[in-house]
C-alpha cells in the first residue's frame, strides 16, 4: 500500500486560481488555509521572463505585470474548488 504524498509537488498538483490580482491571490490563499486544504503558490512577473521582459514590456500596464497561481494536490482539487465556489 503506498503512502498518500502530503505535499503540493509539480506531478501531484491542480491549478485552482491564476489570475492577476493580488488581493484575490490572498483571499484564495486565507480560503484554502481556512478549509486546512494545504496549496502551493507561484507569482511571474512579466518584466523578468525572459525574452518577453526584454523586448515586450515597454507600455505593459502594472496591473498585469505580476501573474499568481495557486495550485492544490490533485486529490484536494473537487474540495477546494467547491469551497472557492462558495465563497466567491
């Protein structure tokens, strides 16, 4: 019998928000805290992505300029999902 791996890693992971604003990338974060659903968090920032901050940033609007995910292991992602469906 295999053991249930705990953490939120890359081959055991489901995306349950992307967007670009900070203040909802905190309120999913404080929901799935609240819930005990344990998730992982990225932020890109478009300015220091490779070729595109090179050349394409220039007239970029700030409030696109940061892009957060928030991902949840793969066999929380039903309970997550309908918790944030919820609570929006």
């Amino acid at each position: 019998m295999k053991a249930e791996v705990s953490a939120v890693l890359p081959w055991n992971r489901k995306e349950v928000y992307l967007g670009f604003s900070e203040r909802e990338f905190s309120h999913v974060r404080e929901m799935l805290s609240a819930a005990g659903i344990p998730c992982e968090t990225r932020i890109v920032n478009a300015r220091c992505s490779g070729t595109r901050g090179r050349l394409s940033s220039f007239g970029m609007d700030p409030a696109y300029e940061n892009q957060f995910y928030v991902y949840v292991r793969k066999s929380d992602y039903e309970r997550a999902f309908a918790f944030l469906k919820k609570g929006a």
